[in-house]
C-alpha cells in the first residue's frame, strides 16, 4: 500500500501521478474465507478492516451486490454526533465517535471528519423538557452536550432565523461540538483500502443469492452470482436489503425498509458553519466542502426498495427549511436521491449474533447509520471473532423484541401532552 | 453602447427595444428577447465567470439551461438576490444586476488563479492524501482552509420577500418541449381533442427551430411555420402551452412536476404575483421531446472564453442576431458544426476553418465550404489553444494512421466545438426507464420502459427536423390513442434539413505530453480528461467511483455536458466498451429549481395551520401568554401587570386552591363511541372495564399500544347504555381514533359502534376550586349539582348558561371541578357568562402552566410528560387502570412479557429536595451514588418539577429504578457544579386522601 | 406520489388522501395470552419485507376513511391490485395470469 501524504502527493505530481497505486484490487471469490461479510458499505468494508488489523483474521471477503459504498454510505447526509439519550446508545455512538477523531491517521485516507457541532433545535416546552434530558444523561455519560439560548444559537449559526413570531419559533438547543461531519465515500474507500491491504478480499458486483447452512443448521457459506462461497461465519451488513438475505437464512427479520430522501443546492460560497437538526419540524441542513447545502429529509411512509420516492415530501422538507432558514429561499435545489434504510420496531440498530451458529448480523440502523460506521464495523469484528458480542453492542440482540427490553430513542422524545 | 457583435436586424430580439442592465457594476444594453449572455456576448464579453476549482477564467459556453460556466449573481433590490443563475437563461430586464462569481477582487484578475498554477499537485482525489498531519492542524488549519474554498456564487443574507404558488393540473398528453417534435406531438394529440399539455423551458416555445430559419416546412419558413403552428394550438380550447416551464422531476404514475417562472423576466414586479409556480401534473401519457444535448470536444485549452459549443453559436446568431466572433475556427467530430459554420460565413463572419477529426466527412460539406472560401482540415486535431481572458489561436494538427503530426496555428476570437449530441433524457431516467446504448447513433436511447410515455425526435436519436416532426407526430397520436382519441399523424414536406452523423470521440490525440494537457470534460468542476484516468489507474472501476472521485459530472449542470465524455475516455481506461461500464444515474431535477417553489405555499403562517379554540381570541385580548402544543396554540399564563411567569402562575395556583379558576380545556381530543357494542369495543381496547360503568358516570381511561406501553388517556363518560363521549390528550386526538378505527375495522369487524371525532364539536371550560359549583349552580338549569345527587365522576346532559352542555364534574386539579361542554360555537359565550358570574366568587382565568403544576401537586401523569413510550401502566403507578377480570385488551399480552415482568423497572414517585427552595430541572438525572466516576450508572430522571404554591416548596416527579422500593430513600442529583438531594415520596402531595373532592 | 385505488369509493386517487398501515394479513391472535414471548413478538414485531411483491394495508384517511388491503410491487411501487379489509389473501399466480 502506497502511504498517502504531501510528500507522496508531490512526489507523484513531479512524475505526472503515473505511479500510482490502485487502492484495492478487483478480487474474484476465492474457493473458501474464514468470514464472509455481506455488504460492502461503510460498516461491512470496516468491519472486515477491524478482523484484519484487531483481530488477525485476513482471510475474509466482502462481498456487495454493486459497487463498494454505492448504498446509504454514499447516500446520506453524513451528519456524525452521539448525544444519544439512553446509556446504551449514548455508549454505542460515542464509541464511535473516539474512533472517528483518529480515523484518518488510523486509515492513512483523510475522511475529512469535520467537527463542526451539530445543533438540534427545540422550538417549544416539550422540546425543552426532552432536550434537557438528554442533556443531563450526556453530561453524566460523558457525552458532550450543552444548553444553548435562541441568542446564542444564533451566534453559533448565523443564518438561522430565532424571530419569536416564527410559526416555531427557536426557544433554543443543544449543541454538540465534538459532533459533525465527514466524507461519506471516503470513509468506504478508506477502509476498502485498509482492509485490501492487509488481505481482506472486496468482491463487487456479486449477489448473494442465499446463505447455505447445514445439515446441523449452522452456516456453511454464501451462495452468490459468481458461486458458492464456503465460510464458516457470515456478517450480514446490508442495510436495507437485510430482509431479503436473512430470508434465504431462514430468519424473519423484525425489519422494515423504507425509501429515505436526501437533497443538496447549488454550491454557495461558505454561510453555514455546523449542522443544524430541528426534529419538530423535520430540517436537518449543514454545508459541503463543495459549498452544498445538504439537507436531510424524511422516509415515505410506504416501504419500498424503488430508491424514488416522492415529491411531496421534498416540498415539504424544503419548507421546513425555508422556515428555520427563510434567506435560502431563492437558493435551488441542485439534486435529490434516495437511499433505502431498514427500520427496527423501536429504531435502534441490532448488532449481534444471530440463532444460527455463525451467522451475525449488523442492521436496522434506520436514518442514522452513517454516524456510527466506525464503531459498528469495529464492534461487529469483535462480535465475529469472539462469537460474542463487545459489551457495547450486547444490549442491541435480536432477543430484545421477545423479551420487551427496547431501546426506543424516537419513542423517549415523543410528543403528546 | 454600441454594441458591435450584434447583427443589425437579425434574430428574434427586439431591435426598437434596448434593454439596460449592469454587469459588474459596467451598465451593458441589450435588446428585448435577450438573454444576460446574448446581450454580453453582443458587446464582445466572453468571460463571464471563473471554475470552481482552479479559478480559470471561463466564457459561455453553451447556450441552454446546461451551461456550466457563465454562472452570475441576479439582484432586483432587498432581499432579491440569487446565486449561480445561469446567464444563458436569465432574460434581460431594465435594472437587473449582475454579478460574476468566484473571483477576488475582479473577474479579469483572480488570486484564486493560483490553483491553476498548483494543479499538478491537487490532482482529482487529493485531499484524501493529505492534510493529515501534523493532526492538530486538520481541525485548526487545513478543513477551515478546504471549507474556505467551497462555493461558486454568494448565499442570499436576507428574508425572501417574494411568495410562490402551487396548482394541480390533471391532462391527457403531456408533452415536454416545444421543438419541432413536441410541436407535432402538440399539434396531433390537440387535433385529436385529447386534453394537452405542451411545456417548454425556454421563454419562447420553438426549440430548433429558432436556431435554423433556413429550414422550410410545408412550403414555410421555419418562422411562419412555428409561428402558424402556435396560433392553431393556441385556438383550442383542448390545448395549454406553457412557456418559462420546466419540466423538473417524473414520479411515479405520470406525475410530472413543472417549475413556472413568472416574474424574473418582468421589468417591474406586478403587485402581489407569485414569483414561480409548482405544478404538479398527473398526465395519462407523457410525451418527451426534449431533444438533444450537443457534446464538448476534449482537447487541450478547450475551456478558453471564446470556446464554445457550436450548436450555442448558431443559436447565438439567429435567435439572438448576435456573432460570437469576428473570426472563428472550428473543430468537430459531427455534421451538424459544419451548418453552423456556413450559417456564420453567411452572416459575415470570417470561419478561419473547419476542423474535422474524421478523415472522412460527406462530400457535400466540404465542397460547401471550400464554395465559402474556409480552409478545410479533416482528419486533424487540435492540440491547444492560447489567450488568456479570450482565446486568440488554435493550434491544429494532422493526424494519420494514429500519429499526430506537426502543429500549426491558426488566429481565431472564437473556436466553436462539437463532439456530438446527446439525447436528453434525464426525465425518463427519473422514472427507471432503462438505456440501451447504441452504436450507431453513439448514445445511450431509450429501452425499457416504466411508465405510461413515449419519447420522440431527438431523444430517441432521430436527427433532423423532418424525423423530430413526423415522430413528434407519431408519439402525439399514439399518447392521444389512450383516452380513446383518435388522431391523424401528419406527415410534413421539409426542405433545406440538415440532418448528420458523427462519430465519438474520447479526447483528442495529442502530439504533446498528455500529462500536461488541460483538456477539460467537467468545465465547472474542473475535471480533466487525465483525472478521470487518474481515478481508473487508482482503482475506481465503477463509473459511479470514477464520478465521486474526480466529481466529474456534480457540476450544476448534473453532467448534461460532461457525462459521456467521461464515460467515453473512463471506458478507454477501463479497455472496456461505454455500455459495460455503464452510465451514472439522473436524479431530479432537470435543473436546479428554487427553495421556493418547492416549498410554495408553505411559507410563514401557512407552513403549518395554528389550531385555535373558541376562547382563543378573549386569552389573547386578556394578554395571556400562549405556547404550541401539537398544531394548537395553548393559553400559557395569563399575567397581570408587573407578573413574571413565576409569579403569574402562582397567583393562579392559589386562586384555584382557594376560590375558583377557569381553564380552557377545549383542546383535548374528543370521540363520540356509539352502538350497540361500545362497551365492549371500549373493554377491548383500554385497560379498564366499562361493562359494568352506568350511564351517567365516568371514568379514567388509559390506552395502551399493543406493545403494553401507554400511548393515551382520558375521562370517559357513559352518557347512555350505547354512548360514550372518549377524551384524549390534546396531541393523541388523531392517533386515537385511527388506532380505534383500525381495530374497529379490520380486527372486530362484527362489532356494531361508530366513531366520530368531536374535538372541534365542543368547546370545553373547566371550573376548577372550592367555589367551583357555587359558581355554575345558578347558570345551571333544572339539576341538583349537590355531591349527593351529582357526585364526583358524574356526567349529565343539561343546559348551562342557556346552551346546550355535557357536564362534567371531574378534576385534574384535585379541587372540586367541572368540565363544561357545548356546542363550539357557543363556547366564547359560555366562557363569559362563566366570567361574568364568577366575579363574585374570585375567579381567575388559568394557563397550560398552572394546570400543569396543580395536576402534579395530585400526582396526575401527562402522557409523553411523565411517561415516553417505554412506560407501561405498572411503571406508572397505573396498575390500578387496569382490569383484573379481563381476559385482553390491547397490549395486555406484552405487559406479561420477561422484561416487563422483570424487577428494577423505572417506576414513577415522587421527589422531595432536601432544600424546599430548590426547584429540580425537569431531565435531570438521578444517580444513587453521587461519588461515582464519570460515567455514571443513572437509575433516572425527573419528568416533572414545579414550585408548589401550595406547599410553598417544591415538588417533583421521576422515573426512578425499583422506584416504589425506596420510599424515604435520599438520591442524588448530580448538577453542573453541585450536586442535589431530594427524598423519594409517594407522588401525591396536596390532599392525599382526596377530601376535597368529597364536598 | 403515488396513485391509489380505494376499493371502497372505487376511485384512484393521489397519495395524499391515504396513510400506509402496514404489513397486511396479520391478524391479531384471538387470545394474545396464549401464545408464547416468541409467537407474540412474530405478531407485533416479525414483518416479511419483501422485494417485490407485498402485501399491506392502507387507509383512505382523507377520503372515506376505511382500511384496505393492496398488493404492490417494492422494487416498481407499482400497485398490482387493491382490496377490501377482510378479503382473503390474493394468489399472486393468478394475478400474473390475469395481467398477461
């Protein structure tokens, strides 16, 4: 592997950047691998890194459907912040978040991770009331996490629109500053790299089509496009399409999946210096090193694979935007695109081992996987490796839906009154 | 200003109209019809802007909604500022401002230049490589300086001030574009009586055709014919054309949705118009005739101002009557460059030559052009080009048997391009519609289709205006045929048509060190032909990686200009043919459409309606403060002169502890439950019995979900053996009664109830306090209000103050308490007769605030408050809600489930704090060891805190674990700086054995 | 936007006037208490989620407010047919042949 740096970067400008190196080679499947991993996004690519450099397993392949990074990875807004409420999602993306500040040193590919702050905006007394929680629980979790004034929001992030008069009007919010940014495909292609490197297989462009098992019912290996795969343990890492792989396992997931939208504008010079949430009405907005603006918006309320989705929801994402942001008004929307995310019962992701021997699985990260892509890729590792999972991820089994111990974030900020 | 590019009488300007507008601050005249690039162009101005990345001085380049370069800022006053309009469509107005962009401190000179001169060292990908070390430095130094970078144009700063509009628009045909295959397609499905649509963006319908006068369809100038065409459209009644209009996004089902604009071309803004309008159009067929987009060459200096599309020159020349130079050259790999060349020739302009990098070109174009007196070079290529703000010579080489020969230079002020053209279908690709490449056109055209459309002309790689005329004909008819109409399909005699081939091209041999060359494929982006290759040797074999590495095709142009040459020269990397390596995906919409229009009448107060009850207008004009709770605007406090809240609230709370407070309670969500089975239906879906509840009573009811956790609650009253009148919480109305609904509905189908939503029926007054009933009595007629004969959870149908009334005698106070129906519309009245009698007995009007801390002071849990979705009846202290005897109800079977059972849940008590003056923030966590290190083990929070009026100190509610087992237990609030105490109680602090309600 | 048929109005109809409901043809247990922690988390939790065809449930909530069944493609959104709350699962072979 070619070390990347300014000085290699020069070196290669002087001979016209003809030397150099393909960051991962094109592999085709190998007869057999120690472990099989099923999705070749952020978490899979890094959880296949993590087996090789943490674990010494090397003879391990990613597989993907189409190319590397080509599903959420490269389709989400890449808002990363851990001010999670309870301790268990608080411990989980906060792990998460320590891998991140290293990450670019640790991969040798600079994943620009920008710590901007992330901003979330309360906009009346419930709003007030759950951010105070999480607040609190941060503090005491060791999560950073403050109280911001509507005046001092504003200062942080001029562009937002704090009049009392405003239909929700900003009362105030919490600001994360370890919390921000990164680049997206970088982060694929970094790991994708780190883990070619050290021996770790990337296999594109190849479907699996069903995970054999055998007679003992434990997992014998991956039947895909280009052939069957033996592998003892297989990593299912596939986001939206885990359903429909865990289906050929003979498991019925607890998994819906729904088309999530995103939208960036045209490139402005720089204005908005962090990333802005306000979940009562639906914004989420931060600006691109290309001078985008990025803006999240929400799933259709239908399920769906088709990567559409609607109009209407775009109309009503912009809107919401122009209401916390009215001088971007006259901006346009350059492009928007969908990504498909697979939704759990209580909307925390499940990181375990499964019941079958040698099956493992990684999913239901819903709108907000990208965030904890190290940290899920470093503890499915774990999870492969030991057959047991890091005390981080144990609470996020699949047993959790029997026994009726949720960890339902979306439900704890619910509003009724 | 003279003006001396235009063409005296030429195109379709207005000559007897100058038009002024400035351009960085230079005051430019123009003509009517213009747009902000003819008119530059007109004046002799190229450069109109800088690229993104290496702030390279750029001229148009196009002349359509695809330009990438000529990206200015427009402004007409406060707050009417945009970025990154493009010049090429933005028509001139008297007044408008222009801006160039991304350059300091002037356009003919930028510092950011500099990046030109470091951009062997900043290939495609290289901040991946870099800015790493030292690691401080990333966060301090290197991402402000990359962020510093970002951008073309300037962000607005101010308030839009202008409105957008939305309409729906249902239709038979809709055809997108108003060239001649749209036209025909326009004029076949309108004869036929079909309901149609024609859009075009563009602020004159007529696309090709503008640009090739000479054409002569049916005996008539191209002109006439258009001309006649419009007006036969334009006479039925069947027919809408829409001009200024693009089509932005396909949905699904032939949902189109357009973007209007209205006003930007306007010289004074009309009073009161929407600036842009969004339709949403559902059509039965759809009809895409958007024709094609003409190709860049990839060469080295391809991207000089004064280097442009040749399709652009053309249309320069005749729609707009201006020359883009005095003396151009041209190189191409198609036909079409040629008949843009003579058309220039004949207008007067010197074509220095022609070049053609086929060896072989038809004969009839060469024996042309040698008749106009241009050189010819075929089977040459060009090598580089020089001039700094403009290009000034084009080098041009020979090329035979794949070897470039020696170089010459010709003099030029323009070098007009043409690489081909590619079909524009961007809206079929929106709908999944799949692509075919194919050879012999060279171009991905349509294959597989999704939706109910066709596409004609061009954007099926028919070439001419004879086959875009008899397709457009074709599609229209066949989309007619679908609601049953039928239609003729014309058939036109076209003269003078210039249909072509080419051939395509990757970039252009070189006899220079390829390495050096800037040959650009993605202009604003600054994306060269060697940084694609680049991005293939590092790897990057999806063209999907080839585009993110090197943001090849990101541009503000979505790629309509650089997206097959990248694929072309990618393939080549790659030894693999463009269909194996396949084409990145178009995503809407078809150019950039403004915020505004998305977000159309979605602006300021209708961006969510704001719920007002009947009393609404007396707490506002009694200056009570409001809040939003759900999609109602809720009376907060009402202060007195010199009140805080503090003090507001609790001069509230002692009113209604003493004499009597009146509460607008008119929120709460209503259901009337009626039939045969309402009791049972109600058995089955709250926690408690209704069986045996009698007509005249109510009752506390609490909803669960079927995962056991509460979703609601409320009082219900049994008015008759078949009616019940179901409250809820203010923001659960919905929720409720569609959860009812779908139980109702799909799982016990054979019950006979109804339900009906009353929350808007009633307008609600609580009376709640000591004083409470000697208020009412007199306004109520004919009932014994008594606590004998009108107990406590009693319901009544009665008339109060002259209305109509359900009455109530509840408490969520503590206090002796009514809740007064009536009709809605009579509820102001009510409220002030209620007022009006309750002078003589202390009344006070109270808020959300103070109904708030009087329900806590009883321990009375608010839903979403106290409890968060994970709270089941026994966490709640609402084990009681529950009944034993029943077998189900919904949710019952979860809460029998390991870890509801399990010990240790949160269970909600009360919280006294050690200093009775310390209020506890709500969310505050609660730890059993102060002492622990960080981070700490929380066995829970505060939900609710209040100063207790009452009690004169504080109180609280909390989830805490195995809550209940530590009764008289001191936790531990850990604040920032200091760390409280406060006793574990039983959450009911005023009047726990409930005397007061028995009076 | 999709457009829905109501098979109750007999009307189709944009999406706006309907709200999803879900996994079709999972019918509440008759006695929830019966079954085992695993059988009730199949029913509340369990959802097939398939690629291609699927089975879920709408209500015309804008419009004449009755639940209903439909059978939709995931992979196109496109709607294969809708159907009346309480009508027993269509056999997608017989769908097929009926669109041929």
């Amino acid at each position: 592997m070619t070390h990347y740096s300014a000085f290699s970067l020069l070196k290669n400008a002087l001979s016209g950047h003809k030397n150099w190196r393909e960051h991962w080679p094109d592999a085709q499947p190998k007869a057999e691998y120690d472990v099989v991993i099923v999705g070749a996004g952020g978490h899979g690519l890094g959880a296949a890194y993590y087996l090789a450099k943490e674990h010494g397993i090397t003879n391990v392949a990613v597989i993907d459907k189409g190319w590397l990074g080509g599903g959420n990875t490269g389709r989400n807004t890449t808002i990363i912040r851990s001010n999670y409420l309870y301790d268990e999602s608080a411990r989980l993306y906060d792990h998460a978040l320590d891998l991140w500040e290293d990450l670019s040193q640790d991969l040798n590919y600079n994943v620009m991770y920008s710590k901007r702050g992330v901003l979330m905006l309360a906009h009346n007394v419930h709003d007030v009331q759950s951010f105070q929680r999480h607040i609190h629980s941060n503090r005491l979790n060791g999560v950073d996490n403050r109280w911001l004034s509507a005046a001092e929001a504003k200062a942080f992030c001029p562009p937002l629109n704090i009049a009392p008069d405003a239909r929700y009007p900003v009362v105030g919010a919490a600001l994360q500053k370890r919390a921000g940014t990164a680049r997206h495909d970088a982060v694929a292609w970094g790991y994708a790299r780190g883990a070619a490197a050290r021996g770790v297989d990337i296999i594109q462009n190849c479907p699996v089509i069903a995970i054999r098992r055998g007679p003992d019912g434990a997992v014998i290996g991956v039947d895909t496009a280009k052939g069957f795969i033996k592998a003892k343990k297989v990593a299912v890492s596939a986001a939206g399409n885990t359903s429909v792989v865990m289906q050929s396992a003979g498991l019925r997931m607890p998994l819906e999946s729904y088309p999530l939208q995103a939208l960036v504008s045209e490139p402005i010079k720089p204005i908005f210096p962090c990333v802005v949430m306000s979940n009562t009405v639906h914004a989420y907005i931060s600006q691109s090193d290309k001078g985008e603006l990025v803006i999240g918006s929400g799933t259709d309320q239908y399920v769906s694979y088709s990567q559409r989705g609607g109009l209407p929801l775009i109309e009503h994402t912009v809107a919401a935007i122009c209401e916390v942001f009215p001088i971007f008004s006259r901006m346009r929307m350059l492009r928007k695109w969908g990504g498909i995310v697979d939704v759990t019962p209580d909307r925390s992701p499940i990181l375990g081992k499964m019941p079958v021997k040698g099956l493992y699985v990684n999913c239901g990260w819903g709108t907000g996987g990208f965030k904890a892509t190290p940290g899920a890729a470093h503890l499915l590792a774990w999870t492969v490796a030991r057959d047991e999972p890091h005390p981080i991820n144990a609470p996020f089994t699949l047993e959790r839906f029997t026994t009726g111990r949720l960890i339902d974030e979306a439900a704890a900020a619910a509003v009724a009154h | 200003m003279s003006q001396p590019f235009r063409i005296a009488g030429h195109g379709r300007v207005d000559h007897a109209q100058p038009v002024r507008f400035t351009f960085d601050g230079r005051t430019v005249e123009g003509r009517r019809g213009d747009t902000v690039a003819s008119a530059l162009l007109a004046n002799g101005i190229h450069l109109m802007g800088r690229s993104f990345k290496y702030h390279r001085p750029r001229g148009v380049v196009s002349a359509g909604s695809e330009e990438p370069n000529a990206l200015i800022g427009t402004s007409r006053g406060p707050g009417r500022f945009e970025p990154n309009t493009r010049a090429t469509m933005q028509e001139v107005r008297q007044g408008l401002t222009a801006e160039s962009q991304n350059k300091w401190p002037s356009l003919s000179f930028d510092v950011g230049a500099i990046n030109d001169r470091l951009g062997r060292f900043i290939p495609a990908g290289f901040y991946y490589k870099t800015f790493k070390w030292p690691r401080s430095f990333w966060d301090k130094v290197y991402e402000p300086f990359i962020r510093q970078a970002a951008g073309l144009g300037k962000s607005p700063t101010e308030a839009d001030p202008d409105h957008y509009a939305s309409r729906h628009l249902h239709c038979d045909v809709l055809i997108v574009g108003g060239g001649p295959a749209g036209l025909a397609a326009a004029l076949a499905a309108g004869q036929s009586g079909a309901e149609t649509v024609l859009v075009d963006e563009q602020a004159e319908i007529g696309g090709t055709l503008l640009s090739e006068p000479g054409v002569r369809i049916e005996g008539q100038g191209a002109w006439d014919w258009l001309a006649a065409a419009l007006a036969e459209l334009r006479t039925m009644p069947n027919v809408r054309l829409m001009s200024r209009t693009t089509a932005i996004g396909y949905y699904h089902q032939n949902m189109v949705g357009l973007c209007e604009r209205l006003t930007d071309h306007l010289d004074v803004l009309p009073e009161g118009a929407p600036r842009e309008r969004l339709w949403r159009v559902r059509a039965g067929q759809v009809v895409l005739a958007q024709g094609a987009i003409e190709k860049p060459l990839v060469f080295d200096g391809n991207d000089r101002p004064g280097v442009m599309l040749a399709g652009a020159a053309q249309t320069f020349l005749h729609r707009f009557g201006v020359k883009v130079g005095n003396r151009v050259a041209v190189v191409t790999s198609h036909d079409s460059a040629w008949h843009g060349a003579f058309d220039l020739a004949h207008a007067g302009v010197k074509v220095a030559a022609i070049v053609d990098v086929r060896a072989e070109v038809p004969r009839v174009l060469t024996a042309r052009a040698e008749a106009l007196g241009i050189e010819v070079l075929t089977g040459h290529t060009v090598t580089g080009t020089t001039g700094r703000l403009r290009v000034a010579t084009v080098r041009v080489n020979p090329v035979q048997g794949g070897r470039v020969g020696a170089g010459r230079t010709i003099a030029c002020d323009a070098l007009l391009m043409c690489g081909g053209w590619t079909p524009s279908l961007h809206l079929f690709s929106h709908t999944k519609g799949s692509l075919a490449w194919d050879a012999e056109a060279g171009a991905f055209l349509p294959d597989r289709k999704t939706e109910e459309c066709e596409i004609a002309g061009a954007g099926r790689g028919l070439w001419g205006v004879a086959a875009a005329l008899e397709d457009g004909a074709r599609a229209g008819a066949a989309a007619a045929k679908a609601p049953g109409r039928v239609a003729g399909v014309g058939t036109f005699a076209v003269e003078g048509d210039r249909t072509g081939s080419g051939v395509v091209a990757k970039e252009l041999p070189t006899d220079r060190d390829a390495g050096l060359a800037k040959a650009f494929i993605d202009f604003q982006n600054d994306v060269t032909a060697k940084d694609i290759r680049l991005a293939v040797r590092e790897g990057m074999r999806s063209i999907e990686h080839v585009k993110r590495y090197t943001t090849n095709g990101m541009a503000t142009d979505q790629g309509k200009l650089s997206n097959i040459n990248g694929l072309m020269i990618a393939a080549d990397a790659l030894g693999k043919e463009a269909p194996a390596v396949g084409l990145t995906t178009f995503r809407p919409p078809y150019t950039p459409t403004t915020f505004g229009a998305l977000a159309n009448l979605r602006k300021g107060r209708h961006f969510e309606v704001t719920r007002r009850t009947a009393i609404d207008a007396w707490a506002e004009a009694t200056g009570a403060v409001f809040e939003p709770v759900s999609l109602w605007r809720r009376a907060w406090y009402f202060p007195q002169a010199g009140e805080d809240m503090h003090k507001a609230v609790a001069r509230e709370c002692r009113a209604v502890r003493t004499a009597v407070g009146m509460f607008d309670a008119s929120t709460l969500g209503k259901i009337e439950v009626m039939g045969p089975d309402a009791a049972t239906f109600l058995e089955r879906m709250y926690t408690n019995p209704w069986a045996k509840l009698q007509p005249g009573r109510c009752r506390y009811g609490l909803l669960l979900g079927e995962d056991g956790f509460i979703r609601d609650d409320g009082v219900i009253g049994r008015l008759a053996a078949d009616k019940f009148h179901v409250t809820t919480t203010t923001g659960g109305a919905a929720r409720v009664l569609n959860m009812m609904e779908d139980y109702l509905q799909t799982e016990w189908p054979d019950l006979d109830v109804w339900l009906t939503s009353t929350t808007e029926q009633w307008a609600v007054v609580a009376l709640q306090g000591p004083n409470a009933r000697k208020l009412l009595e007199p306004l109520v007629e004919g009932l014994d209000l008594s606590d004998d004969a009108f107990p406590h959870m009693a319901v009544v149908e009665c008339t109060v103050a002259g209305f109509p009334a359900r009455l109530f005698r509840v408490s969520f106070t503590g206090e002796l308490g009514f809740e007064v129906n009536v009709p809605a519309r009579h509820g102001r009245a009510l409220w002030e007769a209620l007022w009006q009698a309750g002078q003589a007995h202390g009344v006070v009007p109270y808020g959300t605030e103070t109904m708030h801390v009087l329900r806590a002071e009883k321990g009375f849990i608010i839903v979403g408050q106290d409890t968060d979705g994970t709270v089941t009846p026994q966490d709640a202290g609402l084990g009681w809600a529950i009944g034993k005897a029943k077998t189900d109800f919904v949710g019952k079977r979860s809460l029998a489930r390991p870890d509801i059972v399990a010990k240790g849940r949160k269970q909600l008590v009360g919280l006294l704090t050690e200093d009775p003056a310390v209020v506890l923030e709500e969310g505050a966590q609660i730890v059993a060891d102060p002492n622990q290190p960080i981070p700490m083990t929380m066995i829970g929070h505060v939900t609710s805190s209040y100063w207790s009026e009452a009690l004169g100190r504080s109180i609280a509610m909390a989830l805490v674990e195995g809550g209940r087992d530590r009764m008289g237990e001191v936790l531990h609030i850990p604040m920032p700086g200091r760390t409280l105490r406060a006793k574990v109680t039983v959450p009911n602090f005023v009047d726990p054995d409930g005397q007061k309600l028995k009076v | 936007m999709l457009l829905i048929h109501c098979p109750y109005c007999d009307e189709t109809l944009p999406e706006p006037e309907f709200a999803y409901a879900g996994e079709a043809h999972i019918a509440r247990p008759a006695d929830p208490m019966a079954l085992s922690d695993e059988e009730w988390r199949d029913f509340l939790f369990i959802r097939s989620n398939p690629r291609g065809n699927h089975f879920e449930r709408w209500r015309h909530v804008n419009g004449c407010g009755r639940f209903f069944n439909a059978v939709r493609d995931t992979v196109s959104d496109k709607f294969a047919m809708t159907y009346r709350a309480g009508e027993p699962r269509p056999n997608l072979d017989a769908l097929k042949e009926a669109a041929e």
